[in-house]
C-alpha cells in the first residue's frame, strides 16, 4: 500500500510529503485545474524530489506525443489520464499508465481497461464513492476521492487498494497543502 499526494505545485510540498512517508507525488498538466503546474516551473525543481519516489504526470485528453515529451524532460514515471482516453491513444516509449475513472453513483461495477493500474475517483469535488466497488477489480487500484486524514483508514479497510491519492483532501488552499494534516493523512493510511 503506498501513498501518492496529488497537486504539487511546489517544491516545499513535494519534498515535505517525501519526508513524511509518500510513495508517489503527482502533477497536474491540464490548465483549467486550480492544481496545475507548469512544466518550466517544476523542472527547475523536480530533480531533488529522490528517484525512488514515483513522479505522476495527471493529464485530461492530452496527445500522446506531449505525454512522451514531458515524461523524458522531466523524468516522470506514470502518465495517469483522466480525460476520454481510449488505449489505442496512450504514450508509447514504455511509459506506464494509470487510467482514472469517475464513480458515479449509478455504478455497480468498474470498466475494465487495459492499463497498470485504475485511479477510481468519486463523483466530483472531493466526494467519496462506494468504497466497496474497488475491491471487486482485478486490476491494482489506487483509490482516490473524498479522502481525509479522517477517513483513510476505513477506505482501505474497505477497499483494499493498491493505493490512496488525495489533493484537496490535505490543502490549505488549491496548490498549497498544509503539512500537517498531508503528515496525519500519511501516517492514518500508512497505519503508522
């Protein structure tokens, strides 16, 4: 089980949520999110962040070629897609994929979808779904959505995931995180 904290802006977040136990640390290509980062600004820091953290390029309906682009520049290990993504439209050059999906309340089961890993992500605007949904998938899941400090621990029980990603969960403001309670959300799923 590890833990990936989504929407690093900065590289004082970014290397106080590697001191604290994350796993993975994601950043956010996609413009119109109050979460993104652009990427001449994270190059001037991304290189501190140790190479055994797993750095998470999160793009909505990017082209593959730019996936590719950014993922060689800045030394990015997933490309996790959260858009209309199809399989025949994923990065190539072995670049690994996360395929993130939306769980709506109407749903009973996940798609299956050729990808390393699914992101089961609830409904909107940091609501969590149905945890028990995630435990029914073959594939690894990382489970994000509605997550706190608070509630962690019961969506792992319930879930069983691979692993938890949170953002807003843990911020002080869109793109800044508050340390202590990404540090209590950490050691809740980490069960430390």
């Amino acid at each position: 089980m590890f833990v990936k904290i989504c929407g690093i802006t900065n590289r004082e977040d970014a290397l106080a949520a590697v001191e604290f136990g994350a796993r993975a640390l994601g950043f956010i290509f996609y413009d119109r999110s109050p979460r993104s980062v652009r990427p001449e600004a994270l190059a001037e820091w991304i290189g501190e962040v140790p190479a055994n953290i797993w750095k998470v390029g999160v793009y909505v309906d990017e082209a593959p070629a730019r996936i590719e682009h950014l993922t060689a520049e800045l030394g990015l290990d997933v490309a996790q897609l959260h858009g209309s993504e199809t399989p025949e439209a994923h990065p190539g050059q072995g670049i690994r994929v996360w395929k993130a999906f939306r769980v709506l309340p109407e749903m009973t089961a996940i798609p299956d979808y050729p990808a390393e890993a699914l992101l089961l992500d609830g409904p909107g605007s940091g609501r969590a779904f149905d945890w028990p949904l995630a435990a029914a998938v073959s594939k690894p899941v990382v489970l994000a959505g509605g997550l706190t400090p608070e509630n962690v621990r019961a969506a792992i029980e319930s879930a069983q995931p691979w692993g938890v990603d949170i953002a807003s969960g843990v911020e002080a403001s869109p793109g800044r995180k508050d340390h202590a309670r990404m540090k209590s959300f950490i050691k809740a799923a980490l069960n430390q």
